[in-house]
C-alpha cells in the first residue's frame, strides 16, 4: 500500500503500511481561526521557546536528516504546559474564581499546577491510579498549596469521568487535557516554532498523539503557513483511538488501552481534535513497545536525555518511515514531548532496546 502525501510526489511502497493514510487534502480548506489563535497564544509567560537539534547518530541510522524538537526540556519536561496555561489564562475571572478541575495522565496535570501557581487559582488534579509516581509528585511540587490531587481509575477515560463528577458536584471549571481550541492553539505554538527555526527545506515532521492536541495544533499551523510538508502522527499498537477513527471516518472508542505509553494511553480522542486531524494529516503510524525503547534508546545517544514512552513516539514512527522510504534524503523532524520517565522503567527500557538491536 503506498504511503503518499497528496503535497509532493509518491513515496515507494511501504512494507509496513501506516495504520491511516489521509485522503487529499483539499487546499482550499478554511484554517478556521486556528492560525491567529496560535500566533497570539499566551504561553511564554511559563512555556520556553525549545531548541530544534541536530540528531547526528539517528541521521546516519536512517539515512536522513533528523532533527529532535525538544519539548522534554520545558519546566514541567512535557509540552503540556503550552495548552494548560493558554487555556487558563483566556478563562474569563469568574470561571477562574471558582477553581479549575482536571484530569490528566500526568503531563497535562503539571501544566495546569504550575499555571495554577502562577495565576493564584485552587486546582483540583485527578490522575489515574497507574500515573507514574514521577509525575503525581511533581503535580503536587509544580502545584504547592493551590493543587489537589485525586487518583482515580486505571485509565486517563476512567480519571475523566470521575473529575466530570467532581466537576459537576463543585462547581468547579473543568480544563480541558486536550479537547479544546485554546489547548489546541497553545501546543500549536511548538509547530510555529519548528518552522521558524527550520528554514530550509522541510518533508515531515513526526508528532506524537494520545488525545490529539498536540498533532491537531501542529497540523493546522503547518499546513496553514507551509502545506507542502507532510505532517505524520504516531500512536502505540495498544492505544490507536486516532488511528482507528480516522480509517473508520468517525471517533472509535477503544476498549483497552496499553499502560507502557501511560502519557498517550486515551481510549476515545476529542472531537474538535479529530476534525483537525481528519483535515489535517498525512498519515498516522503505529509502533509497539520494542520500536519505543529502541526509540528510548537511540535519542539517549544522540542526546544524553531519558524521554519517557510517549516522548518517543515521534522517533520510533520516524525510523518506521525512514525505513520503508527510498530515493534522495530527506529533513525530518520528530517532537520529543515529555521527559516524565518513572525510574523502575529503565531496567526494561534498556532491555528490550538491546532485544531489537541484537535482533538487526
């Protein structure tokens, strides 16, 4: 099955077929408002401006150009603060007033707390019972004395539902994680930043996807200002919920998902993210836990930096497309968006990765 962008000529047949491949994009497509609400997004006010970085190692594995947007290096090691705090900060007082109410994987979660210590405002923080501990106590450090925190569920849909209900008993303002256009436009800003600091020929950029802000914002910025590159979400084997909705043409609820990737691990994506993402996207690649050390491993060498599974993701589908793609070399970038790595997951990290090297 080719993997074909509908911006520039056929790619070789991939043996490893990607999970979604995007019908044509129609280039008249309306952009809506997302490309003024990401260019007057508020999120420096916490967020950086990370550096793009040449990944040498990686380029000559994969015979191509890689370069590494390093989100992992934003203060709460994730780019979930971009979202959480554009968000929080365009709530009118009195939505502020009342407190905010969340729930999050764990990323997320740290953005709304240090934004919440920023603007004054009670947070309530509900995260799965499964959170990496990493994250839960960096939630409750980024936070201080204006966050609670709630374990709840097995699941980030399980922590969602019961932060619904707590919303709906307090009356407290409920933030989004990923399902609306100010968190959308706010991680959006990572793509803006991505093209002002590449400014030569670009094919693809590589994006993560758990519920979907992240690759949605990305996309309606890059197709927007640059349509000709191709923008390639990645999401593990065990929890596609973007993947599988985009192949049916409408939001599929999954089952189960697979906890190894605990920061992507979203049964059903958001509304507003699928249609972006629907509109959006080139393709979606899915990847398993083995591809994901590895991945671990290989931005480690480049680097010296531990990202967590999901900070990967957009590795692990870079090398699965590099991979399968013939002909002249081509600038690729991948987004590694979050550092929160739980200590006790090294051991197997390392032993897996050094399972798919030996196996070359």
């Amino acid at each position: 099955m080719p993997f074909a962008s509908p911006h520039a000529s056929p790619l070789a047949v991939s043996a490893a077929a990607p999970a979604y491949v995007a019908p044509p994009h129609d280039a008249d497509a309306d952009p809506d408002d997302y490309l003024r609400r990401i260019l007057t997004a508020r999120v420096y006010d916490v967020a950086r401006e990370t550096v793009l970085e040449a990944a040498p190692a990686l380029s000559a594995r994969v015979g191509h150009g890689v370069w590494l947007k390093r989100e992992d290096h934003q203060p709460v090691f994730s780019f979930k603060v971009r979202g959480a705090y554009n968000k929080m900060v365009n709530l009118p007082p009195d939505a502020l007033a009342r407190g905010v109410i969340t729930a999050s994987a764990g990323n997320h979660a740290q953005g709304v707390a240090l934004a919440a210590a920023r603007l004054g405002v009670r947070a309530v923080i509900v995260v799965p019972q499964t959170a990496p501990q990493v994250k839960v106590d960096a939630v409750r450090a980024h936070g201080g004395a204006m966050v609670e925190v709630v374990q709840a569920g097995e699941s980030y849909s399980e922590a969602f539902d019961h932060a619904l209900s707590m919303q709906r008993q307090h009356g407290l303002t409920f933030i989004p994680a990923f399902d609306d256009p100010d968190v959308i436009a706010g991680q959006g800003t990572v793509g803006m930043e991505i093209l002002r600091q590449h400014r030569g020929p670009l094919d693809a950029v590589f994006v993560p996807i758990g519920g979907g802000s992240l690759a949605a914002g990305v996309a309606a910025y890059i197709k927007a200002v640059r349509p000709e590159v191709r923008v390639i979400g990645v999401q593990t084997d065990d929890s596609c919920a973007m993947a599988r909705s985009l192949a049916a043409g409408c939001r599929v609820t999954l089952d189960t998902v697979g906890l190894f990737s605990d920061g992507t691990a979203v049964k059903r994506v958001g509304e507003e993210t699928f249609r972006l993402c629907q509109k959006y996207l080139d393709a979606v690649l899915t990847v398993d836990t083995d591809a994901l050390c590895a991945a671990i491993k290989d931005i480690f060498q480049d680097t010296r930096s531990l990202v967590e599974p999901a900070g990967a993701l957009a590795v692990a589908g870079l090398k699965q497309y590099a991979a399968t793609t013939r002909g002249a070399r081509q600038a690729l970038v991948a987004i590694t968006s979050g550092a929160n790595m739980n200590f006790d997951r090294l051991r197997i990290v390392a032993e897996r990765a050094e399972l798919v090297e030996s196996a070359r």
